[in-house]
C-alpha cells in the first residue's frame, strides 16, 4: 500500500492573502454540490465558489483570491473559527489544492483543524493582536510576508517574530516529514518487527 508523496513542512515564506470573515464554515469553502468526488483532483476550481465565482461561473474581482496580488500566495488569513460546519474532508483538499500550504486565523473548528492537519496544511492559531498587525500589514503593503517557521512554532511579519502557536506533537512530527499517519506507521516496521518477535 501506497500512502500520499507530501511536502515536508519546515519554514514557509510568503505573501499572504486576507479573507478577514469569522465563522467561514466548509459549506462555503466548498459548496455540497461539490462533493459527489472521493478524489481531490479538480476540487481547488470550486474553491469558495460562491464567493469567487460570478453566478455565470466568471471570477469575480473583488474576491481576495482573484485579485492580481494574490498569485502565488500560499497562506491565507482568516478570521475567527475558520472551518466551522461539517466535517467534510474535502475543505482543506480544496485549500491545498489551490496552493494553500497555511492558514492563519485567530481560532479554527476542531474537525477541521484536524482534517487540515492530516492534509498537509498547516492551521496556526495566533491572538487577537498578532492577528490584527498581520491585517494591518497587508493593508499597508500587498507584498508583505509570512514567515511560518514550524519546528520553533513561530510566525514572522517581515523579519519580527509576532506569535508562536501550538500544535498536536504527532502532527507536528508528520507535517515536519512530509508524511501522513500510514506513512509515520511504515516508517517504524522494522521496530514494530522487532518489538513483535521480542514479545511472541
């Protein structure tokens, strides 16, 4: 059995887009209709489409991710208890299917933090103050950047360090890897090998 080729998660640098809205729930990161698919190819052109796309299905404009100085941005900031809703799985493969590799957000729901976690991207809980300079700092300059640094648990704004975060030990170890939790198991056959031939 194969498990999924993931990117290890070390330090990311990058400009970041804004969705500054509390309570985003998963229906609206990805509408229901959307869900008829068990594999995530595809599902990053529904991303958010009934806020990024047009009722005739053309983006629309004013949506932080349409918009020019959004390209290549890999971390999007949130607001207040991002990914509340369903369980839905298919959220954050839409996320990293984009190219989202962090979100950044005052608070997440759990299942998705969790979900999230398990899918290669990162959710950083930072406060209400780290939070408010990140905003401000976009405002300010389209190009200003993250630095999410997950080994030392840190987030920079430029070259300040601003918040550190938490995250579960086991996932951190996982993301750090580029690995998902079958992959953390093959990776310790041989001690498992081990320790059931020293216990038979």
């Amino acid at each position: 059995m194969k498990t999924e080729a993931r990117q290890p998660f070390t330090t990311l640098s990058s400009t970041y887009v804004v969705l500054p809205v509390d309570n985003v729930d998963t229906d609206q990161i990805i509408p229901a209709r959307f869900l008829k698919v068990t594999e995530k190819r595809g599902l990053a052109d529904n991303l958010f489409a009934d806020w990024r796309l047009r009722p005739d299905g053309t983006p629309n404009p004013d949506f932080p991710l349409n918009r020019p100085d959004a390209k290549g941005a890999q971390i999007l900031v949130a607001g207040a208890n991002f990914g509340c809703g369903s369980s839905r799985e298919h959220a954050p493969w839409a996320l990293v299917g984009w190219g989202l590799r962090a979100i950044v957000a005052p608070s997440f729901a759990d299942i998705f933090k969790q979900n999230a976690m398990k899918n290669g991207l990162l959710p950083v809980a930072v406060d209400e103050s780290a939070h408010a300079r990140v905003l401000a700092a976009r405002r300010a300059d389209a190009a200003a950047r993250l630095t999410v640094d997950l080994p030392a648990q840190t987030v920079s704004l430029g070259d300040e360090r601003i918040a550190g975060f938490e995250i579960d030990p086991f996932a951190k170890e996982c993301l750090v890897h580029g690995i998902d939790e079958l992959g953390y198991l093959f990776e310790r056959v041989k001690d498992i090998e081990r320790y059931e031939a020293d216990h038979s």
